[in-house]
C-alpha cells in the first residue's frame, strides 16, 4: 500500500479548549499535534481569554467550571453575572466540580436558588474519581483540607 492509501484510512479530531475568565492568562493560542500509531492524528487548539464570561461570544459545546465556588460568601457576587448568563444560555450542557462537600452543597444551594428563573439545577453530584489526590488547606476556613475538584455536578 503506498503512502497516499494509507492516509486515506486516517481518522483526524480537532478539540478546542478555551478558557475564559479574568484571571487566564493572556497567551497566544497553541495548538498541539499527536499522531499516534493507529492512524489517528489529534489536533488540540487551546485559546485564551482574558475577560469575564459575560464578555465571551463562541457557543461551545459544552461548559466546563472547575472548583468555581458559585455559592461561596467570599466568590458568590463575583460568579453572579456568570450564572445568569449560564442560566439565560440554557442551550448547552455544564459541568462543575467543588472541591469539598460544603463547597458542593453551597454551589448546589447557589444554582437552585437560580432555578426560579429557569429549569437549572444540578442534576447529580458525584465523587469525581479523577479528583487531585492532594489535599490543600482551604484558604476561606483554618483546619479543612480541600481536593481540587473532588466532586462533579452536570448542569
């Protein structure tokens, strides 16, 4: 078989990852390529934006939220905007995780209370079995331990 059939039985997928928030670093877009052995070639594109969510205009597939502390008393009115916007955008599914259980319980709590305007709730919480297995004092209480992203929600 000469080197022009071969590729024709090579499958490509492109991902596309963008993070968006006002803490992300402000970074050229990279893209990475992965052939494997298998005849299959990933493209993996990670673009970067620097702003709130608001502010943001692709429609992604699908939102991914880590540890965002919806319903934490020190985060709560900063995520505010978001989680209207997030609500008002129903269109696409949402993934959060929390890293701790009063953190998962006040995120849930957060979303619940938005569920007036909307049909938005956190459908399940799990324990996220790719969790950080090191735990991290949490900076808000003295003496609790956190896991970075120790349990997932779907939106």
């Amino acid at each position: 078989m000469s080197g022009n059939q071969s590729n024709l039985n090579m499958e490509i997928l492109n991902w596309e990852i963008d993070f968006v928030g006002p803490e992300t670093p402000k970074k050229e877009s990279a893209v990475t390529r992965i052939e494997t052995q298998s005849n299959s070639i990933y493209n993996l594109r990670m673009n970067f934006y620097n702003c709130f969510f608001e502010k943001y205009v692709h429609k992604p597939d699908v939102y991914v939220l880590f540890n965002p502390g919806f319903g934490h008393p020190h985060l709560k009115e900063g995520w505010r905007s978001t989680l209207k916007t997030l609500v008002k955008h129903r269109e696409r599914p949402v993934y959060i995780t929390a890293h701790s259980t009063s953190d998962m319980e006040r995120d849930a709590f957060t979303i619940a209370s938005e569920q007036e305007e909307s049909n938005f709730s956190v459908h399940c919480f799990n324990v996220n079995p790719f969790s950080s297995k090191m735990g991290s004092e949490d900076p808000f209480h003295q003496n609790e331990i956190v896991f970075a992203n120790k349990y997932f929600g779907i939106l």
